[in-house]
C-alpha cells in the first residue's frame, strides 16, 4: 500500500490544499504520477470520493474530543461536515480546526497488506 500526499500552495488564500490518494501496490514515477499496479487497481481519493455518508468508500470525518474521535455531523445546507465547534470542517477539498480541536479525515484499509 502506498500514502501519497502533494501539496500544493493557493496563492489566492495563502493556504496549503493537500491531495490525498492511497494506493495498493504502488509505484512512483519519475515524473511524479502514482500509479497502481495490482490487478484490481485499487485507488481511494480523498475529494473525489468525499461523501455525505459516514464510512464510504471508507472515509470518514471526525473531530478530536480530548478522549477520542468521534463522527462529525453532515451539514447538508453547506456541503461539508460539522463538528462540535463553528469553524471544525471537513470539506471535499479542504477543512479547518477549531482552537483546541483537530478536524480529522480518516481512511480506514479494506484489507491488510
């Protein structure tokens, strides 16, 4: 499996967008590009696969409580998930903390290996 994080950097907002894919059997390219080489050709990409459903494509949004992280809420007015503080987001292609708290995407494997 294969982590695979760009950064790039927004001019406009002086802030930093990430692209975030995961890839099993993986190789990088010289150019940069990632690739996957196993038959199934497994990708998971955090914008494209964002959702308004906890757990698919087995993504998932979720704040730091202090003890634990639990699930954010949809906010389906604004397209993004909410959490426990006005600015904690997760969006498709961005999100925010709190102060005191972390705005947490997390990608839960299908499988080992």
């Amino acid at each position: 499996m294969c982590f695979f994080m760009r950064k790039q950097l927004l001019k406009v907002c002086i802030c930093s967008l990430f692209l975030l894919v995961i890839l099993y059997e993986c190789t990088m390219k010289s150019v940069g590009v990632v690739s996957a080489d196993s038959p199934s050709g497994q990708a998971y990409f955090a914008s494209q696969q964002f959702s308004s459903v906890q757990g698919h494509n087995n993504w998932y949004y979720q704040e730091w409580n202090g003890n634990s992280y639990v699930n954010m809420v949809w906010d389906n007015l604004n397209q993004f998930w909410q959490g426990s503080q006005p600015w904690l987001v997760v969006a498709s292609n961005w999100q925010h903390p709190s102060p005191n708290t972390s705005s947490v995407r997390k990608w839960v494997a299908p499988q080992t290996g």
